[in-house]
C-alpha cells in the first residue's frame, strides 16, 4: 500500500495522529525535500528506506513505490502541508492506476491554515468576506487565463496566494488592477510554525518593499484583505438575539 500522507505546514506535532502512525510504521519515506520538516524523518525505523524527491523524477519516484510494492513493503509519499494544494499528486496517483497498486490519502494542516494561525486571523468574517480565494501567480507553471490574479481580485474575498513570493511587483500590479487599493492590508508569512516563521503586516502597496526590507524571496504565503482589518460584524451563531436549533434567544425570538 501506498499513503500520500500530509506532513502539515511546518512544526512536527501539526502531522495528523494517523500520518504519525503511518510514519512510523513505514518501510519506505519519499519526502519533499526542504519543505518538509526533517523532524519527522527522525520517527522512521531504523530499517525504513528514505528518499529525498526533491532529486528524483515523477518516473524514480512511482519506480521505487512499485519495488516497494512487489516487496510487499508500506510506502509514505510524504508531502508538504496538505497533498491537495500543489501537491503534484494527481500524476502520481494516476501512475499507480496503471499498475494496479493501491493507494489512500491522509489529510494535513496546510500552510494556508498555519500562517492564519500565525497572523491571529480569521478568513471568513462577518461582513467582510466569506470567501476564501487560494491561488497563485503564473510562473514557469501556468494559470489559466480565466484565473488570473486581477480577475479573482475583482471578488474583493480574502486571497491567499502561493508560489508567487518572487512574483511580488506584478502581483501588486494584478491585485490593484482587479480593485484592491494600495492601502487594502496584506501581510507576507514566512515559513509559517516553522522555527523561523517571520509574520511581516503591510498592505497591497508596499508587498514589495516589505520583501526586500525581511530579505523574504520564497517560501512564504501572501494573504490579501480586510479580513486583516479591524472591521467586522458579531457572529449571528453566539449573538443572545438570536434562536438557532440548540438555543433560544433571549427575546424569545
């Protein structure tokens, strides 16, 4: 068997009990490189093999996942964050169909979720935004032309934006250009629950400067929108007017 596993966003303990387990257990690990934290690795057996995917082709990778299988060994694909979001895992798995080798997904805390831990927010609030955009600037991968950043910007919902740290000018540019103001806040989140995870608060105007000032070209989310303001309205879920199916509001109504 084979389990795409999500190892989270950073810090060791943010791995699912069950990644854990499956960590431990394994006979075989092919990690993402860098963008996993090698803490993990340290649960491994000792006899456990450990391959680092950051060298190897989509072909090295299914070849040792199907060497595993014929030896009847347990393999950890283990991928950074959530496999779901630019996990690459799409090809993989459709390998797999092809040589009839089984395979499950094990959930994990994406960064997307870790640097809204890290600035203390919260995406979807009241009157402000209860859409989440995730997206990223086209680089050496594409983005369709329906996708593109000035586009999703015209929904003024909170944006967070991967892979596009080094992309900080034109994204500026696209984010203006789709309605967000220079003053609309923003905030750059490096490596966030790693150690070494730096929150720099700024707005859509100064992204750029705000990079080159924390010396941050990669590995950092960019998140964009009032939902980083001070503006809200209260939950109608904890107001004391309102009746839902637990609880009855104070007026009876």
């Amino acid at each position: 068997m084979v389990y795409f596993v999500g190892a989270g966003c950073g810090a060791p303990d943010l791995i699912t009990v069950r990644g854990d387990r499956l960590l431990r257990r394994a006979d075989v690990i092919i990690y993402a490189g860098s963008l996993v934290n090698p803490e993990l690795l340290t649960t491994a057996k000792t006899s456990c093999e450990i391959y680092n995917s950051a060298v190897m082709t989509l072909e090295e990778v299914v070849e040792v996942m199907r060497q595993a299988e014929q030896e009847e060994k347990l393999t950890v694909r283990l991928h950074t964050g959530d496999p779901c979001l630019y996990g690459a895992i799409r090809e993989q798995m459709d390998l797999l169909e092809e040589l009839g080798i089984s395979y499950e997904i094990v959930p994990g805390v994406s960064s997307f979720c870790g640097a809204a831990a890290a600035v203390k927010a919260e995406y979807t609030l009241p009157d402000v935004s209860q859409t989440v955009i995730i997206s990223r600037m086209a680089g050496r991968t594409p983005v369709p032309d329906r996708e593109e950043i000035a586009r999703l910007a015209e929904h003024q919902a909170t944006m967070v934006l991967f892979l596009s740290t080094g992309l900080l000018e034109d994204l500026s540019v696209q984010l203006l250009r789709g309605g967000y103001s220079e003053d609309t806040p923003a905030a750059l989140v490096y490596k966030a629950s790693w150690p070494d995870e730096k929150v720099c608060r700024c707005t859509v105007g100064t992204l750029l400067q705000t990079a080159k000032e924390n010396k941050i070209s990669k590995t950092a989310l960019v998140l964009v929108g009032r939902f980083l303001g001070d503006e809200y309205q209260r939950s109608k879920l904890y107001d004391p007017g309102f009746s839902h199916e637990f609880r009855k509001a104070e007026n009876g109504n």
